[in-house]
C-alpha cells in the first residue's frame, strides 16, 4: 500500500469547506465519483449493519422539488454536479428481530446459523440496554443515522483528496423533506428517512478562511 | 496541493479494518498521531459548531476503569497505542442561546454582533422546526454525536492512510460509562458525553476479508 505523507493528507482537509456554489459546467468524471460512492460503502458501521442508502438525485425536476425545503442548498442542490441523499435505515429494519439484519448477517457476513443466533442476541442487548435504543423510534433512526455520518465524512474526503469540492447539507425541513420523499422520489419512508444530504462538485467562489478551535482546546491527555 | 490517486485512496479503506488487539509494544509516532487529531479537529460540523472533544486515555489505570463498562474493547483497551473517547455536547451548550455557541460565533468564527443574530435565529429555528432537536435532551446529544462520527470517521481513515489500525468502539454501557466519566476522568457530564470511543495502533492479526453490500444494492441513481 502507498503510504500517504501528513501533509499530504493534511492537504486535503484545508482544502475541504463547505462549498455552497459550484460550476454549473464542470461534471465530476464517472470514475472520480465512484470513488466517493466506495469511500461511503466500505465505510465502518456499527456491528455492520451498513444502516444507509445512498439516492444520487441527477434529474434536475427532483432537485427542483427538495428546493423548496432545502434552505441550505439554494444554491448548491441547481449546480453541483453530483446531489447525494442519504437515506438512513428506520425500525422496521434496524431492530435486532429484523429481517435485514438476519441477511446482513448471513448473507452479507456470511455467519453460520449458531452465529448468527449468538451475534442478534449481543445486538439485542446492546439495543435494549447498553445504548437504550429502543426508547424511541428517533433514538435509533438517530443512531442509524451516526453511521451514515461516518460515511458522509468519508465521502467528502475522498472528494478533497481528488480536489472535489462538497457540502454536507441539514439545512432542510425534516418533516416536509420526508413526505416529499414518499409522494415524489417513491422512497418507503417506513423503513428509511433523510440522515442527511450532500453536494459534489467544483467550486467558482474562494473560500472563507477556515475557522476552528484550537487543538489544545478541543484535546485533553489522561 | 497533491492530488492523490483514486486507487491510493481506496486501498487506505480497504487497509482499514475494525482492528481488535493491538501490537502492544508498538507506539504511533507522536507527529503522525498528531496528524489524526488534526483530521479530527478539521472536520466539518454543522454550522461549524465542532461540539466534539477527545480525551487520548493512555493512563493504564484509567484505561483499566473503562475495561468493565467496555465489552467493546477488552482486547483492544490494554494493548491500543492511543485510546480516545469522543465526548459530545449536550443542551447546556448546544442550546441556540448558550454561552457556547456565542462564544464560537464571537471568537472562533469572528462574526460581527448583528450576524451572531442572525445567525442565532436561524440554528434556533433548526433546532426547534426543521430537525426538532430539543424534542429531548437525547435528540440533541444524538445530533452532536452524529458530528463526532464524522470527526471519527476521518480520523480512521487517516490513519488507515499512514498504516496505522484502528477501532472504534460502540460497544460500551452508556450509563456505566457516563458515571465512570464524572467520577475517575472528573468530566462534566452536564455538559458531556460519551458519543463513541476509538483505538488507535498497529495490528498483529491478519484481519479477515472485508463484507459489503454491493454498490448496486446500496445506491440508486435519479
């Protein structure tokens, strides 16, 4: 494997902002954009359980119907080249008992049935007690949703590292969003709902400074 | 800035692996673990709030205080070059009208008084319509997690990027741990969480082949 120099790396991050506007005119290359999309799938889950979907919404008369509900990506969601939704995975599908996580494990993981038992009944406590997460429903579309955040920044780095420009998006109305999902884009908003958004392209404007908190406020040594 | 190669860069996620018992006579060097606190610290947030904090436990002793809370961790506590706990911010300063989150307008991101404001207004309505997060304290808490999972998430694969194992680590008693936090590591557990823990190393096992969804079944073009 090619080792990856700090700097280099580094690089990349100072690069990366929040870009709210791209060129309308420059597409990101199939290739390119497939390595963002791996990036998010061989991303790290929780027991992996993989909990996303990603809809990559090219068709410029769906973009135009998040719009009116996406006040982070006014300008963004008409240019990017690339409109990312991430879907998180809901209830029905994420509870221990599911179906999806008895394929997950035997036909993605390809556990033995006597494993398969073992590993729900360790997901089942890890639910119900050690993080609570059937509390509520929110408690673990929430929790699905961290690990698409796992994805999402991976997927921005990747970008970074490839000089593409990105910008997560929560600017949206959730509620609306969701419904908007179910009548127009034929989701099943039973089992999936927005975690979050993100834009993909080229930047026109020159960024702001990068502002962060010092790491000596941010990091303590025990 | 170097660009790096699609191919350089997913070999890094495909060296990166949920890394369970480290080589513990192996230590990361300090400037390259360096280089993954930066990653984390140059991750994006959303409204560039950063509600995260890293605690680098390499005291043995207190890595022994998490060991009976952690099930998640028994290989990896004793033997990991660099243990981290990432704690999120909870409402008292993620609320729209904390001292915080003035205090990062003001003196992080430099805002003039009247954009503190108006800037202000907008993260409440978020808060309180778009995403309803102060529906609970935990639904807060969860959507300062979901910004740490992607400081955690960078800060993986950049390690993965330099050769260097890592973990994180859900598997944990979020109560136990939380008590633990106040008590021996003197946290304010007020004001902080526990989001999600990660270890950071060199492995001795080969790790196993890596299981995915394919692509196809994760991502649908619109």
């Amino acid at each position: 494997m090619a080792v990856i120099t700090p700097e280099t790396i580094l690089d990349a991050y100072r690069f990366r902002h929040a870009c709210k506007v791209f060129d309308p005119d420059k597409k990101i290359p199939d290739d390119l954009f497939r390595t963002i999309l791996e990036s998010g799938r061989l991303s790290p889950s929780s027991f992996g359980f993989e909990p996303w979907r990603f809809l990559i919404v090219q068709n410029p008369e769906l973009r135009q119907k998040l719009l009116p509900v996406t006040w982070g990506a006014q300008r963004s969601l008409p240019t990017a080249s690339h409109y990312v939704v991430i879907l998180a995975r809901k209830t029905p599908s994420m509870i221990w008992s599911s179906e999806y996580i008895t394929h997950m494990m035997r036909d993605v993981h390809h556990l033995p049935p006597e494993a398969v038992e073992a590993r729900r009944q360790k997901y089942r406590r890890f639910q119900e007690k050690d993080f609570r997460l059937l509390e509520t429903p929110r408690a673990l579309f929430d929790w699905a949703g961290k690990q698409c955040y796992i994805a999402l920044g991976n997927m921005m780095t990747t970008a970074a590292m490839m000089e593409i420009d990105s910008c997560a998006v929560e600017g949206f109305e959730a509620d609306a969003l969701e419904r908007i999902m179910a009548e127009e884009f034929g989701i099943d908003t039973e089992t999936f709902g927005v975690a979050v958004m993100a834009a993909f392209g080229y930047r026109i404007d020159s960024p702001k400074p990068k502002t962060r908190q010092r790491l000596e406020s941010i990091v303590e040594w025990l």
